[in-house]
C-alpha cells in the first residue's frame, strides 16, 4: 500500500515499506503545468507508485517516462 504525504503545497511524498528489504521507498510528485516526479526505487515498484501517482495526476502529463504507462 502506498501511503501519499502532501508536504508542501502540490508537492507530495509517496512511500511504500518493503517487509522483504525492510526499507521504506520514497517517491517524490511536484504537481505543476510540466509535473515532476522523482522515483529512485526498484522499477518493480513502479506500477504501485503510478497507480498512486494516478490518483493526483494524469500519468501523461509526466514527459521523459522510459517506463511505458
């Protein structure tokens, strides 16, 4: 489960705890015209995060995404 943290005014704080890493993977979302969003966890990861990520934007509206959507 994602849990999405607004620390800021349209910038938000997603994280996910791996209980197999014991880690806790953060990924940052900047909400703006060209949003930002930072990942630098496991790309097995991702389609938790964007699921989430959908929830506050449209997933194309993120420019430069190698990872298909």
């Amino acid at each position: 489960m994602v849990r999405i943290d607004e620390i800021e005014s349209d910038v938000f704080c997603l994280s996910i705890f791996s209980t197999e890493a014991g880690f806790q993977y953060n990924v940052f979302l900047v909400r703006d015209e060209e949003p930002l969003l930072h990942h630098t966890g496991p790309k097995s990861l991702f389609p938790q995060f964007s699921q989430a990520v959908a929830s506050l934007i449209d997933l194309k509206q993120l420019r430069g995404c190698r990872i298909p959507l």
